[in-house]
C-alpha cells in the first residue's frame, strides 16, 4: 500500500472562512507511491532538498485529509 504527499512552498497559508487554511499563491507538487513504512520527517527532508534544492533551514507541518495541521 502506497500513499501521495502535497508539498506547498513559496509561499502561505492563511486564514479562509475564519476556520480553515488555504494556501495562497506559490506551488504545489504531489508525489505518489510513497511507502508508508519508511515515511519520515528525514525522507520529506530529503525530497525537500534534492527535488528543491533547499538547503537552508526548513519549516514542516502535516496534516491528514481531514485533521488539523500538526507542525514538526
């Protein structure tokens, strides 16, 4: 079993509805067929840094389909 992750960047999120958060602007990229049992803060740091280049300090949140946004 294999799941997809959204990563959003350059951009924000902000306030939408006074409830929900939306993103505003910037770029999205999904990737898929991702192996849940080797998911980790290290492998979104690794797509991070050698699909973006980014090298540089870094600030991750999740969330699930339907749960909050949970900041790591």
């Amino acid at each position: 079993m294999s799941f997809s992750v959204a990563f959003f960047h350059m951009e924000k999120f902000e306030s939408f509805r006074g409830r929900f958060l939306r993103y505003n602007g910037g770029e999205e990229h999904v990737f898929h067929g991702l192996d849940p049992d080797r998911w980790s803060y290290f492998e979104a740091l690794s797509i991070l840094k050698e699909e973006f280049k980014y090298d540089g300090a870094m600030k991750l949140w999740w969330k699930l389909k339907r749960g909050w946004m949970i900041g790591i």
